[in-house]
C-alpha cells in the first residue's frame, strides 16, 4: 500500500515535469546552497522515469546510493555522482571501475547523459540523494488522493419535454373537467326534468370542441403540426451525428485520472496537436515513459495496465522487454477506436488551430480531464465549425502574419460599426478552406 | 498583302472537317454507350416498372437511414513504438537520386507516414539543378507495382519455381559461378551504365572473387558514336558537358535535347534561362531533323532532313563554317539555305554556339566535333575535360560479347539494370538476335526486378530492388557526386542487385554500409557528420577525391574478327589522323524509305512501359496516349493510301478520333515485319517514318482493355509495338525500310482534337526584334495588343471596365495567381505527371480518352502555324485549303511550321462564368481569388464545363478509385488507385472524387494551406516562392511561375504586369488568375 500510494504521487509529480524542470532551472541558478529541496524537483523532472527510490526501475534503487559508491579516481562520493549524472559515458570510457561496473549490473542499459544541468543543480540533486524523499512534498498525503470517477453532470431536460408535458396534462384536465361538467349538468337536467345527456365519445367531443373553437382549435393544430415537423427534423438531422458517442477501448484508459487527477498535459501524449492536421494517438512508447514504473492503476489495479504490456511485449518483474532482442514488440496492434470521426472530404488542422489559433483542447473536445471514458462532446457538424468560425476572433496579436490582413480588413470593414477581426472575415467560411 | 498567322491543332481543324466542327461544339464526346458500361444485357431488358422503381426508392432511402443511425466504428491504430522523425499527417523529405541508366536527376522524395508519394527535383544539385521530367517524377508509382518480382524464383524443367528463399538461390548461384569460373569459363556481368563508383567496386570484387569476370556495359539507346569520336579525337572516351545557357547560337542536327538525348533534364534547365527574352540577347535555335521533336518543336528555324542526310548536313555545315571537307550530294534546297543561315550565324558567335547531333554514327560525330571545333567552342561552351558520365555503353563491346555468347564461349551471365532481349536490334553484328546468343549460356541470372523478356529466357531471378528501397551513389560528372537513399524499408523480399553481386563474392556487407565504408576509404567524406550531411543534401562536390573517380576510360578495341561494324567511319577511326574527307564521303542518301527510331519524352527507353502516368501522359507534338505509330507526312499518307480528294475530302482519311481509326503499315527492315498504324504529322521529312522504342513490352499485355472493346483491341494485346528490332546492326537508330499498306485499321486515342479554342487568338507570339522595339505592346496594333469592346452608347471600352458582375473582394489577404511564359515553355510534360502525382489525378485508360474523358487537370495545347496571307484565309474558310497546307508544309518551302505550347490549366477567373451556373453552389470563389470546387456538394450537372471558356472542367465519369473489382473490372487494369498497393502513392491531403463529381485545377490548394499555416506558425507573412504549386515546382524552365498577386514584391505580381504578359480570352471580362507571358521567336521577319 505504501509502494502504491508513492506510486500515485510521482505520477503527478510527472505531470508538471516540464513546469517544473523550466521552474528549477530558474531557480536553482540563484541558491548555490545544496537544497534536497530543490533537488528533489529535478529528480522528479529528470529521473524518474528511470530511478525510484527504493525500487530498481531501468536503473537501480538509489537510496543509500552516496554511501555505496567506490569514488575511485573522483575522490569522494559525491564528486562521483556529479560526474556521473553530468555524463556517465564519459566516466565509463575513464576507466572508472565502480562505473563500470554498475553498468554492467543494470544490463548495459545506457543512462542519459545530464550534461544540460548547473553545478548548483547537480549539487541540490546529490544533496536529495542524501536525504531521500520528503514526505511533506505537493502530492497528496496517505489516504487523501481519491481515485474514483469524477461525477459528471445529469443531461437537462429539454424545454420541448416539459412543454409536451404540460400539454399533455392539460388535455386530460379539460378532458376531465368536461366530463365533470356534463355529470354537474345531468344533475341539475334531472333535477329540472330535461333530458340527460348521452355521454359523447372523446374524439365526438374533441370534434364538437373543435368546431366551436375553429380559431383556438387551428392554432393548436399548427402548433402541434410544426412540433411534429421540429421533431421529424431534428430527427434526420441527427443522422451521422454521434454526440456523446462513447465507444469502448481496447484498454480502459481513464482520461479523468492521467489529465485530471495527475494533471498531465493534453499535449504531452497528443503531442502531434502542435505540429500536424491530427493530434495523434499517443504510441505505446509515451505510455512506457511511466508506466516502466507505474504498473500499478489505482481503480483496476494490474488488470488494464497489463494489457499495454501484452501489446507490447514488457514483462514488470523482470523491467525488459520479453522479446528475442530485447526491444518493443512490433507485431501486435493497440485498435483504439476513433472517438471524433470527420468525414473523409473534410480537412482539419489541430496545429492551425491549437498553435496558431491558442484553442484550447476542451472546446471541442470538452472536459476530456473530467471524462473517465472519452466522448464525443461537439456535434462535429459544418454547422457548428461554421459557427465557431463566424463566432472567434482571430488571435493575432504578436503573429506577423496577421499584420497585413488585419489592416486590410479593418479598411474593408470600415463602414461596419464594432468591426470584430473573426475568422469568417478572412476566408474562414469558404468551402476550399477545409474541402479539397 | 498583309500576312497573318493560323493556329490550328490538327490537320482536321485546318481544314475544318466536319467531324471536327461537329465534335468542338461538344464539352463532352456524345454518344455515351451506356449499354456497353451496363455490360449485362439483362440489366437493359430489365422487366422493373414504374411502381415497382419507387417501391425500391423508398426502401432504399428508408434502408439507407437507418444504416445511418448506426455509429461506424473507425480503428485508430498508434505505432507501438513511433520513430522519432515521423508524425502522423507531417510529410518528410529525402534527398536522393534518380539514374537508370538512361535518366538523371537529383530528386526530393516527399513521403507521408513512411510510404513515398511524390518526387521533386533537388535544387542542390549543380548538374540538374532541380530539374526533374515527366519519366522521373512518375517514377514513384512504379514502387507500388504489384508486377514486380516478389521473391527469388528458378526456372526448373522449363516452369518458374517461385518464392524461394534467398540463401538458397545465393548458394546454388555462388557454387554454379566458381565452377563456371575453375572451369576457365567467362562470367560476364551485363549492366547498364552505372556511374556508381560502389556499383564497380562490387563488380570488380566478384571478378575478384571469379576469374574470368568481365563487365560490359551497354545501353539500349546508345550514345557510343560521342564517346569513340571523343576517344578518336580527344583521346577520351567520354560526353562532354554541354552548356546550352552559354551558347547564342545552337544547332541541333537531330538531338533532342530537352527530350531524351543524353542528360536532358539538365540542357532544359539551361535552354530555358537564355529562351527568356528579356535579357540583353536570347539564344538562336536552329534544328535539323526527321520528325517533329520535342526540341525541333522549340526550334526558331528548323528544317527536315532524311536520317542518312545527318552526315551530309553536319558536312554542309562544317564547310560552311570554314572546314575543308567536301559534301556528298543530298539535302533540300529549303535545309541548305537555312544550313547557310545557321552557317552565317554560328561564325558570327564563334566561341559562344553549340553544335550538337543526336546520330550515333561517330563519323557524323566527328564533323561535329570538327565544327565546334573550328568555332572555338570547346573550353567555352562544351567541356570535354569534366566530362559527364551518364553514357557508357559501348556497342562494340556488346556485340562483341553477343558474339562469344553465341559461340558458346561464355559460361554465366548476370545480367543487371538492362532488358537486352527486348531492347537489342533483331541483328548484332554479323549474328543473330540477343535471345539466340543468351540460351547458348549455361548460367543466366537475371537481377532486373520482374519477369520480363530478359527474365523469362534466364535461370534465375533475383529480384532487385526498386530505387526507392535502395543505397547507391553517383558520379555524373567530374567533382560532382550524387547518393541515393532509401525513402521505403522493402515492400517485397527484394534485394539490390550489387548486394547480391557482393554476396555471391563472399561479401556480407549491406550496400547501404558499403557505399558508406567506400566514400570514407576513399577519403571522400570523412566521419559520420560528413557522410549525414552529403546523405541529407543527397549531393556532395568533392573536387580534391581522385580515388573514388570513374575514370574516363579508353574504349576496348573491338575484335574485328567478330563484329564487323559497317560504320561509314570504322577504317578513319582506327588510324590516328582523323580523315573528315573519307568521312564525309562515305555519307550516302537514297530516296528510298528510312525509318528513324526515336523516344518519347513520356516513355523513355521501355521501363516504364508499366506506368499508367506516363502511359496516358499525352505525346507533346502528336497528344496521342497509349501507344507507339509511324508518323509519316501528311502528303506521303496520301500518296502511300491514294487519297485523292481535296480539302477536307481528303483529309477525312487522315482524320483520328474515335470513330476514325488510324490506317496500318507494315514495315520491314533486319528481316522482322512491324504493323504500325500511321499517325500523320505535319514536319516529317518526305519519305521517312518516325516510330517510338520503349513499346510492344511483353509485361504491357492485360493492361489495354480488352474485353470492354468487343474485339477492338486482340486479346492480352501489347501497348504499342516494340520498334528496337528495326534497329540497324550498327546500333543507328535508323534503318532502311520496305513499307507496305493494308486495309487494316487501328483505333488510336488522341486528345489533340478535345478542348479546342474554336479558332480565337489564344496564344501570342512576336519576333525578339519586335518586343526589344515596342514601349507600348498593348496599345492598337502592337504585339500584345488588347482588344476593346464597344459599350451601349458605342463607346469604346477596356474589357475591364464593363463587367455584367459585382467585384469579387480581391484585395484582403492573398489573390494567388500564375504567369505562365509560353516563351521558355517547351511542352514536355512534367507538370501534367507532376500534377496527376499531386493531386490524385485519376488514369482512365485509352478507350476512355478515345471518349474526351482524361482527367488532367493540366494539359498542354500544342498549336501548330504557318504563314497565311488574306487571299489564304479566305481559301482556307472555304474548307478547301489543302494547297495551302502544301506551301506551309513542303520541306523546300522557307515556310515551315511553327509550334506553340500553351499549359492551360483553370484559370481562376475572378469573374468565373462556371460559378453563376452551379446549381447547388458546388463551385464558389474565395476571397484569396481560388475558383474552390467543393466535391461533396456536387451533383453532377456538368453546367460548369459547359460554361467554362477554357475547357478545364473535368467530370468523373466511373468510380475510378473504386476497390470494387468485379464492378469495375476495367480500371483496375490501369488505375493506380485500384489495388491496395497501388493505393499507397495516393496523397492525403487530397481527396480521392468519386463519380458524377466535376473536378479541375486546384491551383494545389492543399499547399497554399500548408504554406499558409507554416507562415502563421512561426509568426512571419507568406515568402514569395516558398508556396508553390506541383506544376510550377516540377517545370524545368521555370515557365510556370505561382505566387501572391497582391504582394507587391512577390515574382508574379511583377510579372503580370510586364509588357508581355496578357490573360486569356481577355474580351470576356472573366478576369483570369493565370497571366501568359507572349511567345517571342528569335526569328528576323515577323512571324
């Protein structure tokens, strides 16, 4: 359970790796004190896809690694260490027998060479691996991380329902008053001697109402006639649009906990976003970048992580991969199936508008961080991207591009009296923007 | 008497045939076979009634939504494991380079996801300097060829046992060679030229390895006259490097150069910097030859000469200059005064002309050297000292090898890179064919990449692989060195044939790391930084590497004994002074029929007879796609065919279209009998025939469609017929032939008579004189002269003032535009191949261009002209002016004709008359002035060609993508986009149109949007040049120029405003996008 809970917490750690790794670097120049701190900070940033602290990954288990290691040459352990974290290659082809021979204790699996790290940070590094980690760090403590599904919210009831309830009810109220009416009124007949009324039929009634209300009686027809047709409208317009299609995975990957709880961003896994049309699926080896360490999920335990593995081939006991030479199987496919599906004639761009335009991920795509299974959150239709197109103001600011076609268009659209610089100003309805 | 030009695009629009007149009125053949592509008779007699069709309607449509509510599911499969240079959607580009032994170019391949989808032509490199044609850019499609050889295979008892392991066939291959080789016997080791310092180190270690190993190096279109009359005379058995962009005056007699002749993707490159009139002078085209030619089409004077007039005009012209030589009778009065022109001209820039020949006759060779010579030009406009190395191929070795073949002397044979059996003349020497001589082999191994002629008379296959899947590196030119990399692991359990040489020698070592250790041995690069960087350039000058340089070296003297070559020339070659008089005396013309073989700038040598791209690319003079003819003149077809009437009575016999099929010849030389049909061309010499090699491949049968034609095409028929036999035994590409007619007929699919321009001034044209001369070419009477229209109140008006539209908003943001020079324009084709590979333009086959239906976006009209005066033009509209074609068309006559070419691709009218006739507003502009087509709202009503003045609109009238074979079994033959593997070459970017859609020219807005969104991402406006479309990209003249017509700097909103520059069919007021430049002559008088 403590393995599980540490585990948790250097997942989220993972998520703000670049933050932080940006954060340290600033920092870390201006203390030239040995912070364990501060180290820890760029262990998190920088190691732990490799190291634990008390569990061999890649590499082995570095708690107690100051005392153990023979300087040799260096001197003293920690010089040792500096020199090794700054580059390990370069120790090894010294000579350095200790080195040499922790290489070949770890499968002559190549350690990254840390040659981009300040002395001040190697020295805040060495000094964390003295003191080993502190409890009191930003994750949560024992007990308080909550790992099940974030609530999402009940679908609204849409106005139409209430109104066809509503109407529905007051058809059976008239109904009933009406048959209470006439009952008042063959008591009071009886009582004057007249004769009693014969208890029409609803649809008799219905006709004898209608005919005496023609005016009240065609506007409810219309009415009812264009619900009707709204209906049948909204009903064909809906083919081909599966909003809120939720389809099953392959691996019941929990989108809430790896974006929401642990906070990882979007673009981490779907890094293609910036660069491409697609945002990519991430491939099995960004999912390896933790999960060499993280084997545990915190709702299905080993049962879905598993799955990742059998695809491609890594064995957890024995951290290597089980195949012949020892790399990713390349066999096996992962069939994710495609959530957001445009047709085939339709070209979208997530750089253009992830890059160029700062659109955020959710817009489209919804609270995907609040999402345990991935849905579709917008209709995808030509409609609502045209919207969004007539709608958005073109992020200009500080891109060159811009500079010119702004200026003309403002000039165009002179005589326009709060003259937005939108998207449909410059081309961004025409039909060759996304068909071709 | 005033003179004036016509254009015309064939005979039959000269003289206005009716067919023709009835058939320019159509956008669209007429006569829409539908019951033949409804090829069930029952589905014709179908008993389906009125009640019953709507019964069907109505299910279907309710069938059809509610398949629709169902969610389709869509896989999304990740890599496991990404490499790290690839994402998803984000194209890479590799250097590399294209040789087969006929073409070379530095290219870029642009691949999507792994798999090559485009090729470029590499700006680094100083020999083509981007330069990339028709042949190497389709290149790419015959990766996913599904025809290639898969796997080893070995013919045991007569059957080919495929599939076979590669160490199996590598140790039977290795034991059968050293036995072969301890037994005294000679293995040879048959290649096209290499010029691949790695490829010969590999051969010479199998000789190493095998005693008894020769290597001979042959080339089945070969150009050993140059190098025996530079080993003659320069004691170098090499080409020289030519240099067309230096020279004021050329001369071709015969070579076609900006078509096939040796390096041509190079000489256009340099043709087209000094075709641009606006420099201080342009060059003088002067050509001499046979048939109409690619190059003779761009001439500014060009002449006929019989094929055995070659010598005796290149001795006309080298006592014209000043050489002691006498002439040998023979030649027109007409090619003798433009000789004595051309003549007077080269002496007065002596030292800055070229003078080149395309016989491969070294003793006409040699006057050329003599006259060059005598002009200075060596050392100014020819190099013979960094010479280039793309020929090698030496007929005498060859037919020296055929011959000991033949005697049974040579023991194995590999034969690499050439298709002998196919591409070698019906005789060699004194002996038989290749075929005959190559059974006499105990050990024949093939290491072409398929079964072809050559392979299926060999024991073994090995396949090899196809240069996209292989390591090799060049050396075209002294200094100059050029790799190629793979863009593609292997498709197929291939291997590259100088791996399998240097595994059969004992050498285990990848090509790949081999070219790699020889270039660092070597000392050519040195370290691993090095060597990336020439591999991610794909070119690497090193002047200072002796060690890795092929030499130049001195031909084999030919055993005289075995081949007796009957040059004119042999006996001076061979003695040390070089007697030009004997030379020259032994040129002889009769009046009897030659035949010149020549190639075709879409076919090339034969190999890539299987590429459907360059199967319908349309010939540049003749526009016939799908087959190989006998072009002979007009006047010969009507006295061979008696063909009597005159006008157009007579010239409905030489009329070609789809219901006109082509009459057939058999022609006769070396003891084989072609049947050719006869392609009528204006330009023929009298009496010759002109006939295309690279046809007739046995691999081509199945792909012509047979069994659609209800006969008309004989079953598993070749495409074309295969013309090398007729070469003669000393490999002239000429022959004397005995013809015969018959009363067969062949139907030939043309698109010269489609999309015509109904006879209004579409192209201009001015002499270089005129447009030096003229301040105002737009003004009444000038060059460029801009027509004017009358307004209601009889006001004379510019086109662009009167308008029936509202002005489209063109000036926010870009207006992407072109301007085309049809100056530097020499018709090749590139773009057209360039843009079908860009654009996914589908092939539809011969009997589909037989109905007007290709599908290029890009065509080039080619428009032939003479000189007519008044009295003419009104004879010539009285359908009767056959007489006149005789003046214009006679070789004698000063009055040749002149050809224009003109890439018409949509024009992106802003103005369009297309888009106010949409019915469902499938085509609308956009504001950055692109006529958009947006194929899933088009219904296919066809409104839009109709309405297009320029004939660009192209409708889809099959499911030409479709996978579905059974329904549509005839595309599958000859589109790419029908197998799985062939599928691989589509673009992404761009959608694939299904049927009843209209599509045309894009102006590739999928790169204007990538371009685009580059800018914007990294923060800067749009560069001029760094969008550009796949025409402008792949023309090696530069004649097609895009950009941003509102960026004032940029190149084409300059250019549109020079005084050259006009816009087609200016009068309608369409406002076109697509500015052409005037076509401005060298010539003295106006033409």
């Amino acid at each position: 359970m403590k393995l599980y809970k540490r585990t948790m917490r250097k997942i989220s750690s993972i998520s703000s790796l670049l933050f932080l790794l940006a954060f340290t670097l600033f920092f870390a120049s201006n203390s030239f004190a040995q912070d364990a701190k501060a180290g820890e900070k760029i262990f998190k940033a920088n190691c732990t896809a490799c190291h634990a602290w008390d569990k061999k990954v890649l590499g082995p288990a570095l708690q107690g690694v100051p005392e153990r290691v023979q300087a040799g040459a260096y001197g003293d352990a920690d010089s040792w260490l500096k020199a090794w974290i700054k580059d390990n290659a370069k120790v090894r082809a010294s000579g350095d027998a200790y080195g040499n021979a922790v290489f070949a204790a770890n499968g002559n699996s190549v350690m990254n060479a840390f040659g981009f790290l300040s002395d001040a940070q190697l020295n805040d590094v060495v000094a964390y691996l003295h003191v080993g980690p502190t409890t009191d760090n930003n994750g949560p403590k024992p007990g308080e991380f909550d790992c099940s599904p974030a609530q999402e919210a009940e679908a609204d009831y849409s106005d139409l329902y209430l109104l066809l309830i509503i109407i529905g009810i007051a058809t059976l109220i008239i109904v009933i008053f009406s048959g209470v009416n006439r009952s008042m009124r063959n008591v009071n007949n009886l009582k004057q001697g007249l004769s009693v009324e014969e208890g029409t039929s609803f649809w008799d009634a219905t006709g004898k109402w209608i005919k005496s209300h023609k005016k009240l009686s065609s506007i409810i027809g219309l009415f009812l006639v264009l619900t009707l047709a709204k209906i049948g409208w909204d009903a064909l317009a809906g083919i081909g649009v599966y909003e809120g299609y939720a389809p099953k995975q392959p691996i019941a990957f929990p989108h809430d906990l790896h974006a929401g709880k642990n906070e990882i961003d979007c673009k981490y896994c779907h890094s293609a976003a910036r660069t491409s049309k697609t945002s990519g699926i991430p491939s099995a080896n960004v999912c390896m970048n933790c999960h060499k360490a993280v084997q545990d999920g915190c709702r299905t335990g080993k049962t879905e992580i598993q799955k990742l593995y059998d695809y491609i081939g890594w064995n957890p006991d024995s951290m290597k991969y089980m195949t012949a030479d020892g790399k990713m199987r390349t066999d096996t496919v992962i069939e994710w199936v495609k959530v957001h599906n445009l047709p085939d004639f339709v070209y979208f761009n997530h750089s253009q508008h992830v890059e160029v335009g700062k659109v955020a991920c959710q817009k489209c795509h919804g609270e995907v961080e609040k999402m345990q299974e991935v849905k579709q959150f917008s209709e995808l239709t030509m409609g609502w991207c045209v919207n969004c197109h007539r709608e958005t103001e073109v992020n200009f600011a500080g891109n060159d591009y811009y500079l010119k076609i702004h200026e003309d268009a403002k000039k165009e659209f002179k005589h326009k009296k709060d003259f937005k610089f939108t998207v449909d100003k410059i081309g961004g309805l025409e039909c060759a923007k996304c068909h071709y | 008497m005033t003179e004036t030009k016509k254009y015309w695009k064939g005979l039959d629009e000269l003289t206005a045939a009716p067919q023709f007149v009835e058939q320019s009125q159509k956008e669209f053949a007429e006569h829409v076979p539908v019951d033949k592509f409804l090829s069930d008779s029952e589905a014709t007699e179908s008993k389906t009634h009125r009640r019953d069709f709507l019964k069907y309607l109505g299910f279907s449509i309710t069938a059809a939504s509610l398949a629709a509510c169902e969610t389709p599911v869509v896989k999304a499969i990740p890599y496991l494991n990404k490499p790290e240079e690839i994402t998803p959607g984000v194209a890479n580009y590799y250097a590399s380079t294209y040789f087969d032994g006929y073409d070379f170019a530095g290219i870029v391949v642009k691949t999507r996801e792994g798999r090559p989808i485009h090729i470029k032509g590499n700006k680094h490199s100083q020999i083509t300097g981007g330069a990339v044609n028709a042949r190497v850019n389709s290149s790419v499609l015959e990766l996913y060829d599904a025809k290639r050889g898969k796997a080893p295979a070995k013919k045991v008892a007569g059957t080919w046992k495929k599939g076979l392991e590669w160490s199996t066939v590598d140790k039977e291959i290795s034991s059968q060679l050293s036995a072969v080789s301890a037994a005294g016997g000679k293995i040879v080791v048959l290649t096209g030229t290499l010029m691949s310092p790695s490829s010969e180190k590999a051969i010479a270690e199998l000789a190493a390895k095998y005693p008894g190993t020769e290597h001979v190096v042959y080339d089945p279109i070969s150009s050993a006259g140059i190098l025996r009359a530079n080993a003659a005379m320069f004691s170098k058995s090499a080409i020289p490097a030519y240099s067309f962009d230096k020279a004021k005056v050329i001369v071709s007699i015969s070579a076609d150069f900006l078509g096939g002749w040796l390096n041509s993707n190079q000489y256009a490159a340099q043709y087209g910097i000094t075709r641009k009139p606006d420099g201080e002078w342009m060059s003088k085209h002067y050509q001499f030859e046979t048939k109409l030619s690619l190059t003779g089409s761009n001439a500014d004077v060009r002449a006929t000469i019989k094929p055995s007039e070659n010598g005796i005009a290149a001795a006309y012209l080298l006592k014209a200059v000043g050489g002691s030589v006498s002439v040998p009778a023979g030649l027109s009065e007409g090619a003798k005064k433009k000789l004595n022109k051309a003549a007077a001209e080269l002496k007065a820039a002596a030292g800055h002309s070229l003078v080149v020949a395309g016989s491969n006759d070294s003793g006409v060779q040699l006057l050329v050297n003599a006259i060059n010579k005598q002009l200075g030009n060596y050392g100014n406009t020819i190099d013979i000292e960094s010479a280039l190395h793309i020929r090698k191929g030496n007929d005498v070795d060859f037919a020296a090898m055929v011959s000991q073949m033949a005697s049974g002397s040579v023991g194995a044979v590999l034969i690499a890179g050439v298709n002998p059996v196919y591409s070698s003349p019906a005789k060699i020497g004194d002996k038989g064919d290749f075929k005959t001589a190559l059974s006499k082999v105990k050990l024949k191994v093939y290491l072409g990449d398929r079964l072809d002629e050559t392979g299926a008379e060999c024991d073994y296959i090995c396949p090899d692989n196809h240069y996209l899947e292989s390591w090799n590196d060049y050396n075209p030119a002294k200094g100059h060195y050029n790799i190629a990399q793979p863009a593609i692991n292997k498709l197929f359990s291939t291997r590259q044939w100088q791996e399998s040489v240097l595994t059969w020698s004992g050498n285990s070592t990848s090509f790949g790391d081999y070219v790699q250790s020889h270039w660092s041995t070597a000392g050519l690069v040195s370290g691993a930084a090095a060597w990336n960087e020439a591999v991610q350039h794909g070119v690497y000058i090193g002047h200072a590497a002796p060690a890795i340089v092929v030499d130049d070296k001195a031909p084999k003297k030919a055993d005289a004994a075995n081949v007796e070559m009957a040059m004119a020339s042999a006996a001076a070659m061979t003695s040390n002074e070089i007697d030009l008089n004997k030379i020259a005396s032994g040129f002889k013309t009769s009046d009897k029929w030659e035949v010149e073989l020549y190639v075709k700038a879409g076919m090339g040598d034969g190999r890539h007879a299987l590429n459907p791209w360059l199967q319908e690319l349309p010939d540049p003079i003749t526009k016939v796609t799908w087959d190989n003819y006998a072009t002979m003149n007009p006047e010969d077809v009507k006295e061979l065919f008696n063909i009597k009437g005159e006008g157009y009575e007579g010239h409905n016999e030489l009329y070609l279209g789809e219901k006109y099929p082509a009459k057939v010849i058999t022609v006769t030389a070396n003891g084989v009998t072609l049947e050719l049909p006869v392609y009528p061309l204006p330009g023929q010499a009298r009496k010759t025939i002109s006939v295309a090699l690279g046809y007739g491949r046995s691999i081509t049968s199945g792909i012509a469609r047979e069994e659609w034609q209800g006969g008309l095409y004989k079953e598993g028929a070749l495409i074309g017929v295969n013309a090398f036999p007729l070469i003669s035994k000393d490999f002239l590409f000429s022959n004397t032939v005995d013809i015969a007619t018959t009363t067969t007929t062949y139907p030939i699919a043309t698109t010269q008579t489609h999309h015509t321009m109904m006879g209004r001034k579409i192209v201009n044209e001015t002499t270089f004189h005129t447009f030096k001369n003229t301040a105002d070419a737009k003004a009444p009477g000038a060059y460029n002269e801009q027509e004017l229209l009358t307004d209601t109140y009889g006001k004379k008006k510019k086109p662009e003032e009167l308008d029936l539209w509202e002005d489209q908003g063109i000036g926010l943001g870009h207006r992407w535009g072109m301007v085309i020079d049809l100056s530097t324009c020499i018709g090749c084709g590139a773009c057209a191949t360039a843009c079908q590979s860009e654009n996914n333009v589908p092939v539809v086959g011969k009997d589909e261009v037989r109905r007007s239906r290709e599908m290029h976006w890009i065509r080039i009209d080619r428009y032939f002209s003479s000189h007519v005066n008044d009295e003419k033009v009104t004879e010539l509209d009285q359908l009767n002016s056959i007489a006149e074609y005789h003046t214009a068309e006679v070789p004698d006559s000063d009055d040749n004709l002149q050809v224009v070419y003109q890439p018409v691709m949509c024009q992106h009218c802003n103005h369009a008359p297309c888009e106010t006739v949409c019915p469902v507003a499938a085509t609308t502009h956009s504001q950055e002035g692109l006529n958009q087509m947006a194929y899933n709202r088009c219904i296919g009503t066809r409104y839009c060609a109709n309405n297009c003045p320029f004939k660009v609109r192209r409708f889809n009238w099959f499911q030409y993508d479709s996978l579905n074979l059974t329904q549509y079994p005839d595309f599958n033959k000859i589109n790419p986009a029908h197998d799985d593997l062939g599928r691989m070459v589509l673009n992404p970017d761009v959608v694939v149109r299904s049927r009843g859609v209209i599509e045309k020219c894009s102006m590739c807005v999928q790169r204007i949007q990538h371009g685009k969104l580059e800018a914007k991402k990294a923060g800067h406006a749009v560069e001029d040049g760094s969008i550009e479309t796949a025409c402008a990209e792949a023309c090696p003249t530069h004649a097609i120029q895009f950009g941003d017509l509102n960026d004032v700097n940029s190149y084409v909103s300059k250019a549109s405003k020079e005084q050259r520059s006009y816009t087609m069919l200016d009068e309608v007021g369409v406002k076109p996008n697509v500015y052409y430049q005037t076509k401005v002559r060298n010539i003295e008088q106006e033409a």
